[in-house]
C-alpha cells in the first residue's frame, strides 16, 4: 500500500479512467482481498448501479455479496450498521443524496454514534455512497449536495473525489477504515454516457492498490495571488478561472478538499497565509455551509495578514430550481469565480 | 349517451391525451441530445418519467374524482395531471421551464403542482402518502365529503412512509384511497426481486382495510373497483388500498438501456397496449367509429396546442429563481 497525492493536472498516460470506473475498479479489488466486504443498495446488481459504481461486480461476485435492495432505506441502512457490528464491512449506495431525507435516522443517529455509545468497543466500518449536484435540469429533489448537512454531523467522515485517480484511492480508504464514510461523488464528474462529464475528472488511474488518505487537502495548482478552495465539479471552476486569472498575470493557487470531514485546516491556512487571499466555492446552500467553515477555520487562527475579506461562492439560499435559464443563473461556474477574485484584487485595503 | 358511456368516452380521450402527450414529449426531449445523448441538454433537460402503458390507472381511478378531490401523483406524473384536469398547457410550459409553467419553471417534470384542481407528485418514493392522509382528514374535518388518492408504485410499496400511512389513515378512518401502479419494476428492480408477498392488496389487511387487486390494465375493471372505494371513502367508511397490474412500455427513465428486461418483453407488453384494445371493446360495445374520432382528434389538438404555448412562452428571468422560497 502506498500513499499517493499526483496533482490532477498530471499529464495523461495509459490508463485514463472515469470516477465511475475507478470506484467500481476500487471495490472490486477490495472485494477480491476482503471477504467481509458487501454490497447493498438499489439497482447496484445486474445493472451496476444507476450511476456505474458497480459495474460488472454482480457477475463477478454474485448475488450473496452484491444485493439488489428494495427501496427501504431506512432498512437496509440500518441493517448495514448491523452487519457492520457483525464483521463485515459494508458498501451502501443510496442513489441521490436527496433520497437521505427518507432515512436519515439510520445514517446520522445511528451510524454516526455506534463508536460513541459503545464507548469505542463497537465500530462501524461502512461506505454510503451517493450522487451530489446538479446542473442538468434534475431539479430540486435529485440536484442537492448537502455537504454541509454531513459534514456538520459528529462521527462520520465525509469524501469527495474530483477526478478518478482520486476516486479510487479514496474509495480504497473509505472501505479500510472503521469508520462509517460517506463518499459523495458528484454528477458533473462521474464519466456516464448519459451526463455530462467535466473532462478534467477524467484522469490516469494506476492499476494497482494505493490511498488517498482521509482527511488530506491536495493543492492541485500553486499561485501566490489567492487562495481558490473547492471541492468535486468547483475545483474544475476554480483551475478553468485560474488558467483565465493567469492571463491578467494572476496567479491563483487552487486547493481540492477532497475530504470535507475531517477537514484539513492545516493546507489550507498555509495557502491563505503565502496568498493573504481566499475564495471559497462549492455548489451546496450558501449560509452555514463549507464556505463558511473554511473562512472561519482561517479567520480564527489570525492566519495572514489577510489583504482582503475572504469571500465565498455557492447555490444561494434557495431550491434548486428547474429551468436551465434558473439554474445556470445560481450554479456556481468559472465565470463567477474569475469575477469575484477581479474583485477580491481590486477591493484590497 | 347515458352517464356510464359518457364516463367511458372520457377515459378513452383521456387516455388518448395521455398517450398523445407523451408521443410529443419524446422528440422534444431528444432535440439537442442526439448525436450523443447528454440529459442536460436541449429543450427539456433532466429526467424524464414517461407513462405509456399506465394510462389506466388515471382515467380508471380520476374517473370518479371531482375537482375538490386531493391527488398526490409520483415521479412518473403526466396521465395522471392529465386525467386530474390540471392546466394541460401550464402543466407543458413547466415541463420545458417557462415562465407560464405552473411554478414558472422552478420545478419540472417531477413537480407538478396544480393547487387548482388539486393535484401535486414528487421525486421522492412514497412521499405522497402522508399528505394525502392529511387532506383526507383536512377534508372531513371541515364537514366536506371530499376524499384524497394517493397514487404510488409496487416499489413504494416496501418504503416505511406507505406502511405508516396506511396505517395512520385506518387508525383516524381518513378518506383517502392508496392507488399502486404495479408495473413490475422500480427502476431496474423486478417487484418478485425485493417484495416480499406476491400481491400488495394483501397488505391491506394489516391495516384493518379493503384490499383490491386489478389483475387487468383495463379501464372498466379499475373504475369499476375505483368506484367502490372511492364511494367508501366518501361514506365516511375509511381508506382502502387498490393494487392495480399495470405496464411501462419505456424505460424508467428516457434514454434507460433496459438491459433488465427478458427478451421481447417490451414487444409482448405493446401487443397488450390498453390504448387500442379499449378502442376495440368500444367499438364493439357499439360507440360509433365516428365518435371515437372525433374524441380522438379533439384529445390531440388540446395536446398539440399545449405544446405551442409551452415552445412561444418565454423563459424566465434569472432573477425569478429567488421568488417563492417563502410564501
């Protein structure tokens, strides 16, 4: 096992992957070395997965460890945490991050405290996967992200990859450790033929068996001018703005969250305090969300001095609404982020 | 024409509507995403819930519904809306993101919201049942004889909120009937892969209620059921269950590979189209050819005038994306 912590503009090389077959390629390998690994979760069997994270795996391992659920999730969440208590170690997808609402008991009261009220004597080493984002017309019941929402819950941990090679190691990361994770993987970026798929998330993705570790930052473009933090499709934003900020000869430094719980202060104060600037940007709801929490991580440490008011980019405080003209109008994008950092240049004290 | 021709008549325009309507959704939404099919792009973006082969269940069910009626619907809503009488053309302008669109753009196809005549659906599995539990009991409450259908899928079936609720509406005798549209699959799933008793109907009885099973897609057997309940509900009697056999001749979603389907089974389900084998049965329980073509057209030119005004109304401004988060 190796840790490794390539920036995601490596140029490419043979094995250029989507994240949809990085997490199936990552759980099967896991699934080969672990025999106490299964697989729940709805259309994930003879399909693969809504979404391709399970591609091949139901012919490959059968119906005993990869299993087609009804739509109970209350159930078969609760049940994950128990065959987790049990030995084994879990694999959930729930289809949308949206669909939570329906079983919400299961992941943050239960999942989330079995190592609390245990005492530490009870572990629950289970992987929730789900789609975030939107920006295809789904609408606001299959568009949301609710980072904040996860990440603002004790006892979970919470990943997102923005491109493949990322995807696997984390995945591999998030199956290993005995913590429940939930490991979000965003639309924009999941490499379906029927989605859109922003190019950069397409990376090499080396065949054999290393991590991304939990809870670390990747700075994924240096620059000495501002600090651009984002996370899944907003890192993409931030690199797209950042190779137009360069032409006006400023140099954004852009930082992959990667994980938002833990979340890694430490990378991120560092950047801010070489930039002295810092944008935040994600497409969750704007108020109490992980802008928030990356500005007050940076503020309260009196990192700096800070040449500007940092400032944060999200989906302001609405449903995500249906009609492209709406949507597109609130989404978070390039544009928007050059903008603010022009701005950011301009307003210094 | 006596009142049960006239009843007949009209759930077979409808249906024709329904059908017609979807027939206009298909090239519409294909526009923009063919040669590669991107669901974000084109006129129509997003998922797309079609309802051939379930026609049926609306006419059958919304057949006995008056306007006070209370219908909450699903992700797959458009026979429904339509056999619901919601406003054909705000109900087209929402689902291409218009401004005249019932909720100006804001919610699309899995959103339709018609407080007019009482209709609503949603994205989320089995969430319709609790309120319509609520307006059933909003409804007697306030000494009005109107009832509620909540209308779900056999996967809903094994959701926690349809059991709460069935039980709920027994415990308080609410006025509502659950209607299940069994079309064998959610999404990729067979019902005989992940339910645990062969016919739903027969959960009915844990909840103290009537359970009916419709082993027919056919109008005349679900209205005639439909009326039976719909009538208990309005006595004052309580809720009931009605499970109704029905087909999805397309995919969950369009652009769906249906990989899971046996061989030829979309080929086998089409040869049983309701659509057609309703126009047979009238015809030869002696409604005039003429008649039915005339429904026929009449249904097809409400359609296609609805498709114009959504494709004339204009967008939105951006701005209005802020509007409505509170009342």
């Amino acid at each position: 096992m190796s840790s490794s912590d390539k920036p995601i503009s490596a140029p490419p090389a043979e094995r250029r992957l989507t994240i949809a077959k990085a997490m199936s390629e990552a759980i099967g390998q896991e699934m080969e070395r672990d025999s106490s690994i299964i697989l729940l979760g709805e259309d994930i069997g003879r399909m693969g997965g809504v979404f391709g994270t399970t591609t091949g795996l139901f012919d490959q391992f059968g119906k005993d460890r990869v299993k087609d659920t009804p739509i109970s999730e209350t159930a078969f969440i609760g049940a994950a945490v128990g065959m987790a208590a049990g030995g084994m170690r879990p694999i959930v997808e729930l289809m949308f991050v949206d669909f939570f609402g329906v079983c919400m008991d299961a992941i943050y009261n239960l999942a989330a405290k079995q190592s609390y009220f245990s005492g530490g004597k009870v572990s629950c080493p289970m992987v929730l996967m789900t789609s975030v984002g939107g920006g295809y017309g789904d609408a606001g019941q299959h568009s949301q992200c609710l980072y904040a929402t996860f990440g603002h819950l004790p006892g979970m941990k919470v990943v997102m990859p923005s491109n493949a090679h990322d995807a696997k190691g984390l995945m591999l990361s998030a199956i290993r450790d005995d913590n429940p994770v939930i490991f979000m993987f965003h639309k924009a970026l999941q490499g379906m033929g029927w989605l859109g798929t922003i190019a950069g998330s397409i990376t090499d993705t080396p065949d054999d068996d290393y991590v991304v570790p939990i809870g670390k930052a990747n700075i994924v473009r240096e620059g000495r001018d501002v600090t651009l933090v984002g996370l899944g499709a907003t890192v993409h934003h931030g690199l797209e703005a950042a190779t137009r900020l360069a032409d006006a000869s400023i140099e954004a430094e852009v930082i992959d969250l990667r994980t938002i719980a833990p979340l890694d202060r430490q990378t991120i104060i560092q950047s801010v305090s070489k930039t002295g600037r810092l944008l935040v940007v994600d497409d969750d709801y704007l108020s109490f969300g992980v802008g928030a929490e990356v500005i007050a991580s940076v503020c309260e440490t009196g990192a700096g001095p800070l040449k500007c008011p940092p400032q944060r980019i999200a989906h302001p405080d609405i449903p995500i609404p249906f009609s492209p003209v709406l949507e597109h109008f609130v989404l978070p994008d390039a544009k928007k982020i050059e903008q603010a950092v022009l701005s950011m240049m301009k307003d210094e004290k | 024409m006596s009142s049960n021709e006239n009843k007949r008549l009209w759930m077979y325009a409808n249906m024709v509507k329904s059908r017609h309507f979807e027939d206009l959704i298909k090239p519409a939404y294909f526009e923009g995403k063919s040669p590669v099919f991107n669901m974000a792009k084109g006129p129509i973006p997003g998922e797309m819930h079609l309802s051939d082969g379930q026609e049926p269940c609306a006419v059958g069910i919304c057949a006995h519904l008056r306007e006070d009626d209370v219908v909450t619907a699903t992700h797959r809503p458009h026979h429904i809306a339509i056999a619901k009488g919601v406003d054909i053309n705000a109900m087209t302008a929402e689902i291409f993101g218009k401004k005249g669109g019932l909720a100006g753009g804001r919610g699309g196809h899995m959103h339709l919201f018609d407080p007019a005549v009482n209709f609503s659906c949603s994205g989320i599995i089995a969430q319709g049942l609790g309120p319509a539990v609520g307006a059933a009991m909003a409804a007697k409450l306030s000494g009005s004889d109107a009832v509620a259908v909540a209308f779900l899928g056999e996967g809903a079936a094994n959701q926690g909120a349809f059991h709460e609720a069935l039980n709920l509406a027994s415990v308080w005798k609410a006025p509502v009937v659950f209607v299940i549209e069994d079309n064998s699959y959610g999404i990729s799933v067979s019902k005989s892969d992940c339910t645990a008793v062969e016919r739903n109907a027969v959960r009915a009885i844990s909840y103290d209620m009537p359970g009916h099973h419709v082993a027919k897609n056919d109008p005349d057997a679900i209205s005639e059921i439909a009326g039976e309940a719909i009538r208990y509900a309005r006595n004052g009697q309580g809720p009931s269950l009605i499970e109704i056999e029905t087909s999805r001749l397309e995919g969950h979603f369009m652009g769906d590979p249906e990989g899971y389907r046996p061989d030829g089974e979309v080929d086998r389900l089409r040869e049983l189209d309701p659509i057609p084998k309703y126009r047979a049965r009238l015809l030869a329980d002696g409604f005039e050819e003429a008649d039915l073509e005339s429904a026929e057209q009449d249904a097809r030119n409400i359609v296609e005038r609805a498709f114009s005004f959504a494709r004339e109304n204009q967008y939105p401004e951006p701005e209005e994306a802020y509007d409505h988060v509170f009342v």
